[in-house]
C-alpha cells in the first residue's frame, strides 16, 4: 500500500500565512497530496481567573478558524485535515511534522530582518533550521 503524503501548513491566523494557500492548492492538486492545516496555540493566563478556561477558549477558537479554511480549501476539491495543538511554535510544528505522513512543509515568513527579528526570532526560520523535511517558504507582502 502506497503512503498518502501530505502538505503541513502552519497556519497562526494572519493574512501573512495564509497568503501560502494558493501555492499549497496548486501543490495538492499537481501531485494528488492531501493538506493538513495546523493552529499552534498558547494561552497568557497571568491575568486570566481560571487559566484552564483560557486554554480551552484559545484551542476552541483555533479549531473554528481552521474549520473555516478547511472549507475553504474543500470546496476547491482538496483532501485537508486539521489539527491544533498547544505549546511553543516550533517544538509543536517539528513534533507534528514528524508523527504524521508529511513529505513537505510550507509557510509563510514575515521576512523581517534587523531588531525585529532579533527580538521575536522567525518561526519559519527555525523550522527550516531543525528539519529533515523539505519546506516550501513564501514571503509575504506586507499583510497582517
């Protein structure tokens, strides 16, 4: 039996990073490969009366996103799964992209460089920096 191989697409909710859908949708559809969206979350509950309502509240709001983008992306005729997860952005999208049939990863980057970057450092960097996996990046305009 064949393994189904598939595009993980970190998604955070930005215009930015989801300006990678249409090179994904082109992707998928060219190769037969199914897309499998994914929301890393994590909740500041220093201020928050009851910190596992705040972890609940963040996660169910991420699920209703992806739900979205997820029908988006169906009714253009694509095969997508969608996952959350909670915890640091890298470790989870590395630990993903590793338990699943992924064979690519793409995403977006700001592209920011100079104190920016020194001081929130890049996702997608990163990512790039501590995987085995090919990964597709685009720079995004300036979008938010």
């Amino acid at each position: 039996m064949e393994k189904e191989e598939r595009i993980l697409v970190p998604l955070d909710g930005s215009k930015c990073a989801e300006s990678i859908l249409p090179q994904v949708e082109d992707l998928a559809k060219g190769s037969k490969r199914g897309v499998c969206l994914l929301r890393v979350v994590s909740a500041h509950t220093a201020l928050s009366a009851d910190p596992i309502d705040a972890e609940v509240k963040v996660v169910r709001e991420a699920e209703q996103y992806l739900e979205g983008v997820k029908d988006q992306l169906q009714t253009r005729g694509l095969d997508v799964d969608t996952h959350v997860r909670y915890g640091d952005d890298v470790k989870e999208i590395l630990d993903h992209a590793s338990q699943k049939e992924i064979d690519l990863i793409a995403m977006s980057t700001h592209g920011r460089r100079g104190i920016h970057w020194l001081l929130r450092g890049s996702v997608a960097e990163k990512v790039v920096h501590q995987t085995a996996k090919p990964v597709l990046m685009d720079r995004c305009a300036s979008l938010s």
